[in-house]
C-alpha cells in the first residue's frame, strides 16, 4: 500500500534484474490455505518438533525497506539458522518465495541490486488501479523457476487480504508469482488480483507482520522481522506524505499488536536509508538488514536453546 515508487520498490527489492522470459509457462492457479488445514500443516512438522523447535521466519511489508530482508537471511545463513517455513506478506512475500526457490541469500543479493524498474512495470486503464501486476507474476514465476508454492525448498506462504470481505488469506498451493502478485497489489495502485471470482490485494492490509499466522501453523520459535516506517519519520509536507503516513498509523498498530507473539523481533533501522519512494539506497537497506539481525544472534540461540531443553523435558 503505497505509491507509485512503492510500487517499483517491492519488486526492485529483490526480482532479478535480467531479461524477461518470451514464453510463459501454464502455472496452476494459486490455492488459498482454509481454515480447516492449518492443524494439518502444523502436524506435518511433527517430526521435527520431536528433535528440536519449528522455527518460521517472518518477513514483513515495507515497500522499499524489504531490501533489508535480503541482509537478514544473509545473516541467518552464514549462522546456519535455516526456518523450517516462511511466512511472507506483500515485499516480504517477494523477498521469501524466491528465498524459499532455493536462492542462496547471495544470488538473492545479486538479484536485488540488478533488478531495473523496467523488468516489472506496466502501466494499464483501469479505474481500479494503474498496474495490474502480471508483469510482476510472470517475474516472480521466472526467478522461482516455475515452481508452485508447494514444491518450494523451504515451505512458503504469502499472505494477502481478500477484498471483498477484508479477510486475511494465506496462499500455499499453486502459482507463486500469482500469489505473491495478490499479495503486493497495493490498493488503487494495484488492480486487485482475481484469482477464481475473487479479489485480493495488499497482505499488509490486515496482517503487516503476519506472525499470529506462523503460530497458527505450529512454529516453535518466530523470528519476525518489522521493516514498517515508524511515522515520526515519515515526512508529511505533501500529499503522497500524508497518505504514507495514514497506512504507516495502521500498519504499525497491527504490527505492534503480532510482535508481541514473537520470539525475536529484528527492526532495521531504515529511516535515514530507504525512503518509502526510494528505491537506490539498495545496498545500504540490506546492509541495515545485516546490522539489525547480527544484534539479535544471541537472542536468537537463546530462544532455540530454550526450546530444545523444554522438549527435552518432555520427552519420556
């Protein structure tokens, strides 16, 4: 939910800045998870819960700010922290599922400090929004290479809001650059994502920092990271400013709310690097990824040692 810029930040953050693929391949639709199948994904990583904690990783909305999920995960591998799921919504939706393809946090550095704006924009007359996004579906289905959400290396799930009736949905199954498309559709930027007569747009709508969703999908130990604009430095002098600053109130109020579930909360601190209309600071927003997560390692391994001995406790 932002601007024009935005628009272009999310994608910058992270797409490949190559060519664009000439064919595109048939992609299956994107599956939302119901309601009745989070106890199912919860007990798939039983197993794991025998030997040592669940741990989902989190990553935030933020428009240019999702650079810093890049230096993160950079962080978390060269640690050998690795999340046993990943939890995405809008930039943070782009961010995970090419992770979750198998990217190294390299190649996912090499892709973001690449990508042209170019390689996702297209404007479009429409009197809902001035993007339709599947330039950007077809990026991200390049960039995973093709691969549905369920045959991700690491298990993803993007979060958008069903806009009919403003409800959270999590995508699971199916066609990741048309869930993750769902997902950033900023609204009045963005044309809704219809997928099956029903229309989706911005995740950071109703869940910002979805980790009440990573709970509900049996993690052990969330590591979330916020890379939402804290309004006191959100510049208010005209009119793009104060409409940043009405989605930065609201986002930041639900996100307060969710972190307070979270085991570890990692907050870059972006305000002097990535202006939500910016999208050039690119190496400085991931390298304050990298500062902010290196503070919290020990409270990282301090959370997993904890869950480890409470599991061990309850073994017979």
């Amino acid at each position: 939910m932002r601007c024009l810029s935005i628009l272009l930040f999310g994608f910058s953050l992270i797409l490949a800045g190559c060519q664009h693929a000439p064919v595109e391949k048939h992609q299956p639709i994107a599956q939302p998870l119901l309601e009745t199948q989070r106890d199912q994904v919860a007990a798939s990583f039983a197993s794991i819960k025998q030997q040592r904690p669940v741990v989902a990783l989190v990553l935030g909305s933020g428009g240019a700010r999702g650079y810093a999920h890049i230096g993160v995960i950079e962080v978390l591998e060269q640690h050998g922290i690795r999340p046993d799921f990943i939890v995405g919504t809008s930039a943070g939706s782009i961010v995970g599922a090419i992770y979750a393809s198998g990217k190294t946090s390299s190649e996912l550095r090499d892709i973001a400090l690449n990508l042209k704006v170019g390689d996702v924009r297209e404007l479009t007359l429409d009197k809902k929004g001035f993007f339709d996004g599947k330039k950007v579906e077809d990026y991200v289905n390049q960039q995973v290479n093709h691969q549905p959400l369920e045959h991700m290396k690491i298990p993803m799930f993007v979060v958008a809001t069903e806009l009919k009736q403003g409800k959270q949905t999590i995508f699971n199954q199916g066609n990741t650059g048309q869930a993750v498309r769902a997902s950033i559709s900023i609204p009045s930027m963005f044309v809704p994502t219809k997928i099956q007569n029903k229309e989706y747009v911005d995740g950071g709508l109703v869940s910002p920092v979805p980790v009440e969703v990573a709970r509900s999908l049996g993690a052990d130990v969330v590591i979330a990271v916020d890379i939402l604009a804290q309004p006191i430095h959100t510049e208010t002098t005209n009119i793009w400013g104060l409409f940043n600053q009405n989605i930065n109130i609201m986002q930041n109020r639900l996100a307060d709310e969710e972190l307070k579930h979270a085991d570890i909360v990692i907050q870059p601190e972006l305000y002097e690097k990535a202006h939500i209309f910016d999208v050039k600071e690119r190496e400085a927003t991931i390298q304050a990824g990298i500062n902010a997560a290196q503070k919290k390692l020990d409270a990282i391994q301090t959370a997993l040692d904890l869950h480890n001995v409470d599991a061990q406790a309850k073994q017979p």
